[in-house]
C-alpha cells in the first residue's frame, strides 16, 4: 500500500512531519534512485529502495519477527522494572510499533511472534481462527493415558471448558514426565491450568510451534529474526489474509 513520503519517514522516526518535509525539499532523499522533491508524493514502503543523505535505509513498515523467548522476561511492551521481550529485539522494531501475539508467562521459553501489524495479530488471536500451538512440558508425577483422555475430552477449568487438545506423552517418569501438548486457544496460563486440572504441576514449558511456524533451532534463547518470505506467506494464509478476509 502506496503512502505520502512525509508519512514513511515520519514512521520511520526521521524526525518531525516538518523537518522531514525539509530534508524532502532539500533534496536529500531518493526513491528507487530518483531524488523527490515533493514530500506528498506517495510510495509503497515495502518495495521502494529508499536513500536518506546519500544512505540506503531499511523503509519496510511491516515486520514479522520469530523471538526465541528465554525464561525471565516478560511479553509487554514495556515494563517499568522488568526486561521485557521488546528489549531483546532491535529498538526500531519498538519504534514500529512491533507488538508480541499473545503472550508467554515469564518462566515459559520458545516461540514468540512480534509483528507490526495489528490487523494479522488480532486475527491470529481470534477464538474462530483456531490457531493451534505446540508446547513441550516437563510436569510433576507420572502421565497417563487417562490424561490423554482427559485433555481429548476437553477439561472442565472452571470459569471455562478447554477446547479439545491432544496431549502426547514423551516419557513418564515416576517424578516427572514429558509431554507435547498441542492447543488452540490461549486463554491465561492455558496449558498449566489443563495440567493442573489433572494434577501435574508444570515445571518447565517451551512452545515448540505457532500455526505454521515452528521455532528456528538456530535461535539461541534470546535471539531473533525476522520471518521468511515462505513463513510470512504461511502464517498470513493462517489468518486468512492471503486475499480472504473472511
Ligand atoms: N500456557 C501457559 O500456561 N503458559 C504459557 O506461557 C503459555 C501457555
């Protein structure tokens, strides 16, 4: 989507509406290696090549990024005392306005998606997407196929019934056992809730996977990147957005 070139730069955080509209008239930026001179002139931000005094700059509004969120920080975008997991990014991703999907408590690791754009984060959250969600739980005592049941059956948690979700047993230890467990609702503390509903404490809990994407084993916990060209494709065709807006 085409907009007025004082608005990108403006987005971009070059400065006020007015000064960029000086540094447009001064002749110092160029678009696709033409300089303009008219700041009302419009462009599209993702495709423009854009150069600002005589540097290429990275205009691209739309970013999706895949955050391999380690235990102790928070999914906000910001706090007044603890880090967050907008800290771990680059600060333009902030400046953006990159927001996370959802959320994982402090303690749960793995996948996070940040993303720029509020329409695809409120759809991949909406209940009727049906979004589904991998995670990895190390939990307390000895997993069954009673629990399997359980979690097919879809648990009573009180305030709501959980959605049907498959529960996969990985090992089950007489302390402790591994499960993956897969989900698609992400109400409040979700899945240690449905663990707790049938008496395992979660000890440790990693998501795995979020719709099509699946966390990038090249990420260390704290590290980033932004989405591929093919996972971008996927998680909008996810959200319908490929065209469909139903
Ligand atoms: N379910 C939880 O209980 N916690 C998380 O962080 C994510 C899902």
């Amino acid at each position: 989507m085409k907009i007025r070139l004082d608005k990108w730069l403006g987005a971009l955080n070059l400065g006020s509406r007015k000064q960029v509209q000086e540094l447009v008239r001064a002749g110092k930026v160029r678009a696709d290696g033409q300089t303009v001179r008219d700041p009302g002139e419009s462009f599209d931000p993702e495709t423009t090549v854009l150069e600002v005094g005589g540097k290429l700059l990275d205009g691209r509004l739309v970013r999706h990024v895949m955050l391999h969120k380690p235990a102790g920080v928070l999914t906000a975008a910001r706090d007044p005392k603890q880090p967050t997991v907008m800290d771990l990014l680059d600060p333009v991703y902030a400046r953006l306005g990159c927001m996370p999907v959802g959320r994982l408590d402090k303690d749960t690791t793995g996948l996070l998606l940040l993303t720029t754009d509020g329409e695809l984060n409120h759809r991949l959250l909406s209940p009727e997407r049906h979004v589904y969600k991998r995670y990895r739980a190390t939990v307390a005592g000895t997993l069954t196929a009673a629990d399997v049941s359980r979690f097919a059956e879809g648990l009573d948690l009180g305030d709501f019934t959980a959605l049907p979700a498959e529960l996969r047993i990985l090992s089950a230890g007489e302390d402790t056992s591994e499960a993956e467990v897969t989900v698609r609702e992400g109400k409040f503390h979700q899945v240690k809730r449905m663990f707790g509903a049938v008496d395992h404490e979660v000890l440790t809990l990693h998501r795995c996977s979020f719709g099509p994407l699946e966390l990038d084993p090249g990420l260390q916990p704290g590290e980033w990147r932004e989405l591929t060209e093919e996972e971008t494709k996927a998680l909008l065709d996810a959200a319908k957005m490929n065209g469909d807006k139903a």
